[in-house]
C-alpha cells in the first residue's frame, strides 16, 4: 500500500530550528516529485516546497533561505529543515506525492498530489 | 497565479453542489479537486479538469472552461461536508497553486 508519514513536529520558539521527516512506502520517493505543504490553522492550503525527481528544488517565497527539502533514498525518505522559525509557520505540514504519468513516451510529473501524510504540527511560540 | 473560490456554499441533501475556481484563462491549464474534511489530510477527488480517482464516486464530477473551473457534486450526501480546493500547476513562482478554499456545508 502507498503510504506516507510524517514526523518531527512540535513546539520551537521564534528563531528556532526544526526537522521534519517524511517516510514513504510502498513506492520510491526518488521516482516521483515530492512537496512540503501546510496549512496554517483555519486556512486554506499553501505550496512550501518541492524535491523534483531529477534532483532540483524549488522553494516558496515564502520559506526560501529558511528552509531546506532534502531526500534520502537508502530510506525512502523526504525531509525538510527548518531554521529561523517564525509564527507564521505555525502549521500541520503535509508530505505529498506527486505521481508519474507517460507523456509521449516519457515518464513525467502529473502536476498534482495523489498521496498525502496524516501531517504533523509545528507550532513557533514563545 | 490566483486562484479565487466562494468562501462557502450550502445545498441541502440530494440536490446537486456547485464549486468554482476563477483564475486567469484557467481553460488553459489542468485542474484539480481536493477534499478535506475536519482534521484529516485531503484528499485528491478530481485531477485534469474531469477524470476521478478510483473510489471516487461518479457524483463527483469536473469542467473547465475559459476564466472558471468547476466541482459539481450531484445527489449530495451529508458525508460530503467538507472544504474544497482547486489547485493548478503554473510555471511562475509558486508550481503548485491552491485556491482559497470552498466550504460546503449540507442542509
């Protein structure tokens, strides 16, 4: 079964660091693109960042040189780093997948999250 | 890229809901459908415009045409109470777009 779990959340305080992981089962983490998403309490969704399968990241505005995405594939597994935590951070965070289509013969990203983790609260607060 | 949904929509049960997502020549890109209900992750309902996941039910249904994309959920159930978001791939900033959410609320 394709499963997704995340873990690492907790309560930091402003300025603070935190490392979120993402264990993935039932298919390769390196195979597919996959994003960080969260969502802030009683707000809609946010895009915070993407491992692409080919190796490149990319970063929302507004976490990019606080946050770091990282995959490791000998443990199928997706992280992200946290430093410099702000309140606005305050979130769940979800791991998501994005899945692998065939375009004219060539696999490529679908654009969109299939599979996504239960999630796992961050909240920054003095 | 934006993406603007109604904050809310109410419909009573058996009759039919419907979501839209405005966004700048929308028609032009894939749209996707995500449910969430309180305290779960979503959950993906409609991808690329029209098609449905497997289990998804056929009461769920999507179009997509010029500024509008829309959810259209039939013979509606008290199950399906949720929030709903429209999201989209764009090539600027933010690949991933998400709408504002739509809050649906059964009668």
């Amino acid at each position: 079964e394709v499963q997704l779990l995340e873990s690492g959340g907790g309560l930091v305080q402003p300025g603070g660091s935190l490392r979120l992981s993402c264990a993935a089962s039932g298919f390769s983490v390196s195979s597919n693109y996959m994003s960080w998403v969260r969502q802030a309490p009683g707000k809609g969704l946010e895009w915070v960042s993407v491992f692409q399968s080919g190796g490149r990241t990319y970063y929302a505005d507004s976490v990019k040189g606080r946050f770091t995405i990282s995959r490791d594939t000998s443990k199928n597994t997706l992280s992200l780093q946290m430093n410099s935590l702000r309140a606005e951070d305050t979130a769940v965070y979800y791991c998501a997948r994005d899945p692998v289509t065939m375009v004219r013969g060539v696999t490529a990203p679908a654009y969109y999250m299939d599979v996504w983790g239960k999630g796992t609260t961050v909240t920054v607060s003095s | 890229y934006v993406l603007t949904q109604p904050p809310s929509v109410s419909v009573a049960p058996g009759q039919t809901a419907r979501i839209t997502c405005g966004g700048n020549n929308i028609g032009n890109k894939g749209v996707q459908w995500y449910q969430q209900k309180p305290g779960q992750a979503p959950v993906l309902v409609v991808f690329d415009d029209s098609d449905r996941p497997s289990g998804i039910p056929e009461r769920f249904s999507g179009s997509n045409s010029g500024n509008t994309a829309t959810l259209t959920i039939s013979r509606v159930e008290a199950g399906d109470e949720a929030d709903y978001y429209c999201q989209v791939w764009d090539s600027g900033s933010d690949p991933y777009v998400f709408g504002t959410g739509t809050k649906v609320s059964v009668l």
